[in-house]
C-alpha cells in the first residue's frame, strides 16, 4: 500500500506541479486570503480542466470555510481546499469499492470503447495481467479489426501474460469475432472477457453503430452482459474528454471510466471536472505504459496523492523514481 502510494505520487507529480502545486504557489505568494485570491484560484481550477461549474462550487466552498473559521494563513486555505475537492470527488463514490468483483458471474464480460489512442488496448493488456495473476482465465477478443497493428498489438498483451485471444483477419466483422469470443469463453469455462473494439471508423456513424451492434450481439449470447462498459479517456485531452463521454454514453450504456495518461499531463484536474460533468464513476487510471502502471481508482487515495509531497511542503518535488 505504501508503495503504491508513493508511485501514484510520484506518478502524480507532474499533474501536481501544474495543478495542485500551482494553487499552493498563488495561495503563499498572494500572502493573504482575499477575494482576489479566491479569483485566481477559479482560474487555475479552470485552467486545469476542472471545468467551470466545478471549479465554481470548490472556490464558493471556500469563500464559506474561509469566513467562517476567518482563516489568515496560506496553509490553512490549503487544507481547506484538499478537504472541499476531496469531499466533491467523494460524494456518490463511498459505497464504490474500488476494484472488480466478479461475483458468482462467468464469464464476466468486459466491453472497452473508446476514440482512437486513448489506451483502450494498453488497459486490456495490463488487466489481462492482473486477472491472469489472480488466477483467473481470461480472453481477450480483438474486436478492432480496423487496423492490422490492433490485432498485433493485442496479440502481443496476450502471450505476455499468456491469456487466450479471440482475432481474425483485419477487416472481419467485429461482431461476428465478439460472438465467437463469447460462445467460446461460455462453454469453454472462462472468468473473464475483455473485447477490445475500433476507436475509429470511415466516420464517426459507423463507429457508433458498430459498438452499438456489439452491444447487441454480446446481450444475444448472455443477456446481462456486458456486466462492465467502460469508456477509457485520455486525461492530456482535458475538457474534450467530457464530450467524448457524452456521445459514447448516448449509444451504449457506459458503467464506469478509465482515465489513462494520468502519468503525462499537467491536468490533473480533469478528474475533477469529469466527476461534476458526468455521474459515470472512474474505476481504473492509467499511470504509464507498463504492465503495472494501471491502478484502481481510489478517490480518497486520489486526492491525498494529489495534495501529499514527500518533503513536507514543496510541490515541486518530481518524484523519486
Ligand atoms: N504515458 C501513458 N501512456 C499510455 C497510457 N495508456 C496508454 N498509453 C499509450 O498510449 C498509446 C495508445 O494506446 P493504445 O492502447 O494503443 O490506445 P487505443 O487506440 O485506445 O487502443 C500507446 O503508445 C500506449 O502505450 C498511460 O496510462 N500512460
Ligand atoms: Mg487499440
């Protein structure tokens, strides 16, 4: 638990000098807590992804805290500010508990969409791993039969972890693979599908109509699946995550949402704006490009990581790695 803790810190690090450090500088530099103060913070808040209507709702907390308990030192408008965020990210996220739980479910089935290089395949391979390790038996579909390298690319997730892939040449029919997959995983004993698909088509009607015809095929075979839909979004993409949520979210069901590229971004904050702008909770962040750089989301851990250094004060400490 330590550990990880100082990896996702670490791995945090330049998502909190470009956010959360950046609100530590203004609040010492301003040197004291007045509306101005509380002006520049919006700014950053926005600034950092957080988006308008969050960024909004954590600065008025604020102005509350800091008139009622007349708060005067930098440190304390600080703690403040984790204490608000934190509460705001927790909020309908406390009976989440992080990770998966298959139940008594087999196979359970789950279904990856996404744009195009957010990291649907990469968050296949490392969970192949993760269940793989647990013991379970897992399969991998390759639905994206758009490009050649996608079925290579998860070709290569699965003999690392030496799970079973489902492919077919490019261009297949992703449904018709999917259909196969399944029945296959069904009667042959499997704990775990994962289907990766396209993120791109001729245009965009069509990826949609695909996925949505992937949903319908995987419900024929079992009607209750897929048990997980889940959406994986690049955190460097900022606000223009939250609108490809909207646009998947109208055509299959999503179930929760992995944000990758956690590691690469000053913005940090998206994840804050995306827990205001869509009620879909976040399940897993990507921290890298390694088997291991995949965590479950932990939305106390979370904030705490964001706001936590490891010399006691500096934000713009680089980690240690
Ligand atoms: N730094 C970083 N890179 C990632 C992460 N997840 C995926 N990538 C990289 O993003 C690129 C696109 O990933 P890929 O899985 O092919 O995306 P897909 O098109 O959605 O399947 C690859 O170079 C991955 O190594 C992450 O969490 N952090
Ligand atoms: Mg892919």
């Amino acid at each position: 638990m330590l550990s990880f803790m100082k990896k996702l810190k670490s791995k945090l690090a330049k998502s909190k000098s470009g956010f959360v450090g950046k609100l530590a500088e203004t609040i010492r530099l301003r040197g004291k807590v007045d509306e101005e103060l509380m002006e520049e913070l919006v700014e950053i808040l926005i600034r950092s992804d957080v988006g308008v209507g969050m960024s909004e709702e954590i600065v008025e907390k604020l102005r509350e805290e800091v008139r009622y308990h007349k708060y005067t030192q930098s440190q304390d408008v600080l703690n403040a500010l984790q204490s608000i965020m934190s509460d705001l990210l927790l909020k309908d996220y406390e009976d989440l508990t992080p990770g998966f739980d298959f139940g008594s479910v087999k196979p359970y089935v789950i279904l990856f969409i996404g744009v195009n290089g957010v990291g649907k395949t990469t968050t296949i391979g490392k969970l192949a791993r993760r269940f793989s390790d647990e013991g379970k038996k897992v399969m991998l579909i390759a639905g994206d039969t758009f490009r050649a390298a996608a079925i290579e690319q998860l070709t290569i997730w699965a003999d690392r972890s030496n799970v079973t892939i489902i492919k077919r040449e490019q261009n297949s029919d992703p449904s018709s693979v999917v259909y196969d997959g399944i029945a296959s995983a069904m009667s042959k004993g499997f704990d775990v599908v994962l289907i990766d698909t396209a993120g791109r088509q001729h245009n965009k009607v069509n990826l949609m109509n695909e996925l949505n015809k992937i949903d319908r095929t995987i419900k024929k075979l079992i009607p209750e699946a897929p048990h997980e839909t889940i959406l994986v979004l690049d955190a460097t993409t900022g606000q223009n995550a939250i609108s490809q949520a909207k646009t998947f979210n109208s055509v299959v069901k999503l179930s929760g949402l992995t944000i990758t590229k956690m590691d690469g971004t000053a913005k940090g904050g998206v994840v804050m704006g995306i827990k205001h702008e869509l009620n879909i909770p976040i399940r897993l962040i990507g921290v890298g490009e390694s088997v291991e750089d995949l965590k479950d989301f932990d939305a106390k851990e979370f904030v705490e990581a964001m706001f936590t250094t490891d010399d006691g004060g500096s934000e713009e400490t680089e980690g240690e790695e």
